[in-house]
C-alpha cells in the first residue's frame, strides 16, 4: 500500500534539529522524498507498523506531529502530480 508520511519537528532546540535529522532518515530508509517533510512510501502491513512505530518513538508529541495517510494499493487512480515530478516513481525497478 502507499502511504503518504508529513511530519513537522519544532527545530527551536539542538534536541529538536536532531529529531528532524532523524526522523527525515528514518523516511528516507523506506520511502521516497517527495518535498521537505513530505514522504511516500510502499510498504506492507508489517512494514507500516514498524515504521510507525519507530516515528513514534523519535518525536516529542508535545511539540512535534506526524500524519499518515495511507492511500492503498490502488493509489495511482488517488494521485495527482502537477510540476517537476519526482526522478523515480515508487513502482519503477531499479537496476544497481
């Protein structure tokens, strides 16, 4: 399924710009930057618990949010882009 992650992590301290360091590398370990706090990632049931798990556990919820949406499995009918698109698309095999 596709989710779509936004966070938004108070920088106003040394301990909150490293939330957001983290937080942002947690994202990009299973998904795809799509703009500054805006993430998607493909991920199965199991995946997405462990993931936002780990989320959880690197915000302060008094100062701090998370947003999941998850889209599903049929999201290309959900999904509208306008603008410069991303290099990749989250389906597109990837030869290394």
């Amino acid at each position: 399924m596709l989710v779509l992650i936004t966070y938004d992590v108070n920088t106003e301290t040394a301990a909150g710009k490293r939330r957001l360091r983290k937080v942002a590398k947690m994202c990009v370990n299973y998904g795809q930057r799509v703009q500054n706090s805006v993430f998607e990632c493909l991920l199965d049931a199991s995946q997405y618990a462990v993931f936002k798990a780990k989320l959880l556990e690197l915000i302060d919820p008094k100062t701090d949010s998370l947003r999941f949406y998850q889209l599903g499995n049929n999201y290309r009918r959900k999904v509208e882009h306008f603008g410069c698109a991303p290099l990749l698309s989250q389906d597109d095999v990837l030869l290394i």
